[in-house]
C-alpha cells in the first residue's frame, strides 16, 4: 500500500535559523498537503500542492511538490517562537490521505 | 458553523468495555475520516466514508466499527477496548471525495486511555 515518510522526526533550531522538513512517498501522489498541529492541539491545514514541480510560499513557509510527484518539502526561513509545533505532509491515495509521520519542530529563543 | 465536534474529549476505559466516539459537521462535507495519532508514528487512518451510506477500511481498522447514515454523522464504535487503542483519536472531513479536493478539517480530538 502507499506510504508516506517524512524526515526528520525532530529538529530543534535557534530562533532565526532555517528549518526544512521533507516528504517521501512510495507511489505517485495526485496531490500532496502540509499540516501543522500546535502541542495540544490538532492539525490544521497549511497549503495544497497538485502540478508536478509546483512551489508556493507563504510568507515565510515554502513548499515544493517533487517533478515526479513523489517528494515534497517544507523549508521555514528565519524560525520564530510561534513556528513551534509537528508538520505534516500528507499524500492523496486512492480516495484517502496518507500522512507522514510529522517532523517536530522546536525553537529555542 | 461549528465545524467539526468530538465528543467526548477525554475517556478512560477498562479493557474489554465498548464504547462510541462521536464525530458531527455542520459544513454539508461528503468526506468523513477517523484518525489515530501515536507518538512517532502520525495520524493513521482507521475508516473513510465518501458519503452517507458508505463506509471503508483505511491502514488499521481492526477493532472499529463506524457507520454513516447521515451526512453529518460519523461515529466510531470500539466493541472490545484494548490497551493498544489507546491513543488521540481524530474526526476530520472535507468537502467531496473527488481526486483534487482541498482541505481537511480536524476536530479538536478525543484523549483514549484503556486500561
């Protein structure tokens, strides 16, 4: 069945510093979505990639979707406090997603 | 709208005891899941449903049971509480089953503990 990897499990930075988070997946994805869930809370849906070689930015967030829809990342610039918390990736299936198993991000002030 | 209501938040079981975690939108969304989340291992998908009257299996649905016989409802049944479900239990829908279809939306969580 579809797997979905997701490296690092944590990272631990220095306010400031640069945080990346990449997806793998076993088989082709049509598309593939980035979570963020806060401690405590629940995952909340950050961006949708769907076209082979896509990027989008948010602000400081920027997200890459594989040439061959296999592979996505998430790259933070400059970390802040608020950026704490796990990132999700999430690969679309037949009609389910398939997460990751969520890099945690911690930062230190 | 509310969104998407879990209840309870919180529950302890002793094994062997049954009991229904209760899952509600009110955003008219096709599109129902259930999630387990353990540390280190992410959300699991245990059961889907693309519509009211349909239900399937995700990664691991041995020992749940859900039903859909309304579009806002999708509750998951625990016949025979085991130690290993416990565990964050998570609802989440979107709005239609199709390939390209955006968004889910979490409810806030049920805390499992069976002991």
């Amino acid at each position: 069945g579809q797997q979905v990897m997701q490296i690092p499990q944590y990272q631990h930075v220095q306010e400031g510093e640069d945080f990346t988070t990449y997806c793998n997946s076993s088989t082709t994805l049509s598309n593939i979505q980035w979570y963020k869930q806060r401690p405590g809370g629940h995952p909340v849906f950050l961006i949708q990639l769907v076209k082979s070689g896509e990027v989008k930015k948010q602000k400081r967030l920027t997200f890459q979707f594989g040439e061959a829809k296999k592979n996505s990342s998430l790259h933070i610039t400059a970390t802040q406090t608020t950026d704490v918390g796990t990132y999700f990736c999430a690969g679309r299936g037949n009609n389910d997603m398939r997460f990751g198993a969520g890099t945690r991000l911690t930062v230190k002030p | 709208n509310a969104g998407v209501t879990q209840t309870p938040k919180f529950q302890v079981l002793k094994t062997g005891q049954s009991m229904t975690l209760q899952c509600a939108q009110d955003m008219n969304h096709e599109y129902m899941s259930w999630y387990r989340q353990d540390p280190g291992m992410g959300l699991r998908l245990i059961h889907y449903s693309v519509g009211a009257g349909i239900t399937d299996q995700g990664e691991v649905p041995n020992g749940y049971n859900v039903s859909r016989s309304t579009t806002e409802d999708f509750p998951l049944r625990l016949l025979s509480a085991a130690p290993s479900q416990t565990s964050v239990y998570f609802c989440a829908s979107r709005r239609a089953p199709g390939r390209n279809t955006g968004e889910l939306f979490f409810g806030e969580g049920s805390r499992l503990t069976v002991l």
